[in-house]
C-alpha cells in the first residue's frame, strides 16, 4: 500500500506481492472492508459449526449471534461517529472500529462461550 500510495519503498516486496501491482491503490484500498467481512463471516461461520459440535447447550449459538451483532453495532457506531462526526476515519473510531473486528475474526467468542458452558454446568449441580 505504501508503495502504491507514494510510489516508492525502502523495503524489499516479495516477489509472491507483484500480483499487487495491477491493482490501483483505490482497489487495494477498498477491497480491505470487503475481505474484513468474508473473513468475519467465515469466523462466524467456523465458530457456530464448533459450538454446535463440541457444546452441548443450544443457547451458545444464541450467544454467538449476540455476540457479533453487538461488535457489528459497535463497531458500526465507531465508524459511523469517525465519518459523521470528525469527518475522517483514522482516529482512535477507525482504532475501536477495527479491534472489534478483530476480536469477530478471531476464536476467542467460541473459546470464551465453551468455557463458560463448563461452568454453566457446575453452578446448576450445586
């Protein structure tokens, strides 16, 4: 990207990166939201498919869709304040916008919703 926007670079591209070099920088730039989303999507999918098979409570899956609705919402709303508001998205909105998204293509909401299947378990047992 940085040698698409200036036209120059101090570091070395691999060679596997020339693919790059047909697309324009607006491309490149743009097609970031779009792999964001198949890639939240995909995550989404991989932690629903794992709840399912490995978690015995039905209200996991529930979970899981709240989940990424409220760090869709959350994040929307970070965005929405950066473009709205201040006019730009590259502070801090643009920050929170994408950890949220990171934390939606990543396991973590499956790991944290098995564990606390377990513990869902013993607090009915006592």
């Amino acid at each position: 990207m940085y040698l698409k926007y200036y036209g120059h670079t101090t570091m070395p591209i691999p060679a596997s990166m020339n693919i790059f070099n047909s697309f324009s920088y607006d491309t490149l730039y743009f097609s970031k939201y779009i792999f964001t989303i198949v890639w939240m999507g995909l995550f989404f999918f991989m932690n629903y498919f794992a709840l399912k098979k490995i978690g015995t409570e039905k209200k996991l899956t529930r979970y899981l869709f709240w989940a990424y609705a409220l760090l869709l919402v959350l994040a929307g709303i970070s965005t929405a304040y950066g473009l709205f508001v201040k006019n730009r998205l590259a502070d801090d909105e643009y920050t929170i916008s994408r950890w949220l998204f990171g934390i939606a293509q990543s396991p973590i909401i499956c790991l944290i919703l098995l564990a606390s299947e377990k513990l869902y378990h013993k607090t009915n047992r006592s």
